[in-house]
C-alpha cells in the first residue's frame, strides 16, 4: 500500500490533520505514522489510536502488516 493511499484514508477522516509517513521496510507493508489533529482532543492516546485504525479499515487487516502510530492534538 502507497503512504497516499494510506493518507488518503486517514484525511478521509480528519481532514485537518497533518499526516507523516514512513515505509519502515520499503515493502509498503510496515509503516510509521504521525497524525496531528483537532478531533483527538480530550481523546486519550487510545481513543486516538482507535480513531486512526477504524480510518483506515480493511487496510489495517490486508495490505498493511504493521503500523507504528503516534498521535496527538496540536499544541494549544
């Protein structure tokens, strides 16, 4: 899976979000990802998570093998 494709979703989602990926293997199936948006305000780093796996979907039981994830509200 591309790192658009997998933007794609996540923006599909929260749109304001500022979206970093990295291809951990360069096989498109291990990833690194940073998103910063306002709806994971008041969300504990859980509910934050949870939020970006259901954005993504069917691709977290197919084409993505591994996500390391990181998220976070903006800074006030």
């Amino acid at each position: 899976m591309t790192g658009e494709a997998i933007e794609t979703l996540i923006r599909e989602r929260f749109p304001d979000a500022q979206v970093t990926l990295e291809d951990l293997t360069g096989g498109g199936d291990h990833w690194s990802a940073t998103v910063v948006s306002e709806a994971f305000v008041g969300k504990t780093r859980v509910e934050q998570h949870q939020m970006v796996y259901a954005a993504l979907g069917a691709a977290m039981a197919g084409p993505i093998h591994a996500l390391q994830l990181r998220t976070s509200a903006p800074p006030a």
